[in-house]
C-alpha cells in the first residue's frame, strides 16, 4: 500500500473536503495548495499524480490529531520515521489516537471489514519495536481498516464505490 493510497482512503472513509485536508496539512506545518494535494490523492499511474512521502503522510496525521483534540503545549516534533517497515504501526497509532478509539473499537472495526482478531494479537501492533511481542502492521492489516473505518463513518467499503 502506498502513502498515497492510505490518504486517499483516509480521506475517503471520513469524507474530509479539500480545504478541510489543506487545513489539517497546514497545522502540521505543511503548506501545500490545491494542486498539490490534488496530485497526493491522484492513483499512481495517473498524469499528475506525486508521490507522498514518509514525513508528509505523518506530518498529515499529526495535523489530523492536532485538529480533532487540540493542541498539546511542551511537546516537541518527532522525527520523521526511517523506513516503511515501521510506518504501518505509526500511522495505525496516529489514526487510533486522533479518533480516539479503544481496543474495542479497533476490534469492532475490524469486525465491520471482516477481519477478526484478539485483543492480544491488537495489542502487539502498538508495542515497541524493541519488544518481544511486537508486530509489524501489514498494508492488508491497514487496507482492512481503512475498510472498516469507511463502513463505520460512511455505510459502505471503498470498494463499493
């Protein structure tokens, strides 16, 4: 899955408007226009399309928290993520924090994509990596919830349409 297919499906779950997405990259100190993020949520492939990068997905869900709960004074920037190895897990942490989900929400929408798992087997995806029960989030684990948030927020799957 690439950067660019979990804004677009991000984007598409919530129903967020273009400006709305403008907004949310601004707070997160990324100022892009229009253009631009019309070329972000374009399929690869596609005359136009730009690729996003590591640091422009994340800096677009830190803009998603900020924007959905406020701004948290004394906390200072993360650095950007290394690798893709890693990013499925951060973005999955940023998407629970922003919408303010528990475990049970996560398992019930997953539930809604058809996927069912255990708390535990939840549980690994947001552990350290250093820690022995770590698990790395895989793009099908990502797409499915993605899915379930788009049955969730909109009635349907992003395959439907």
């Amino acid at each position: 899955m690439t950067n660019n297919d979990i804004l677009r499906r991000f984007r598409y779950a919530l129903d967020i408007s273009n400006p709305k997405m403008l907004e949310i990259f601004l707070t997160a100190g990324h100022e892009i226009d229009q253009s631009t993020l019309l070329a972000l949520l374009k399929k690869e492939g596609e005359e136009g399309f730009l690729d996003c990068s590591n640091s422009l997905l994340e800096g677009f869900f830190d803009g998603f928290i900020t924007v959905k709960r406020g701004k948290q004074e004394g906390l200072t920037p993360q650095p950007a993520t290394a690798g893709k190895e890693r990013l499925n897990n951060l973005i999955l942490r940023k998407m629970r924090i922003a919408l303010e989900m528990k475990d049970e929400d996560i398992l019930a929408v997953m539930k809604l994509a058809g996927v069912f798992i255990t708390k535990s087997e939840l549980g690994a995806l947001f552990r350290g990596r250093d820690h022995k029960n770590y698990k790395e989030c895989g793009d099908q684990f990502l797409r499915s919830f993605l899915n379930g948030l788009t049955h969730r927020y909109r009635g349907q799957s992003d395959t439907d349409v």
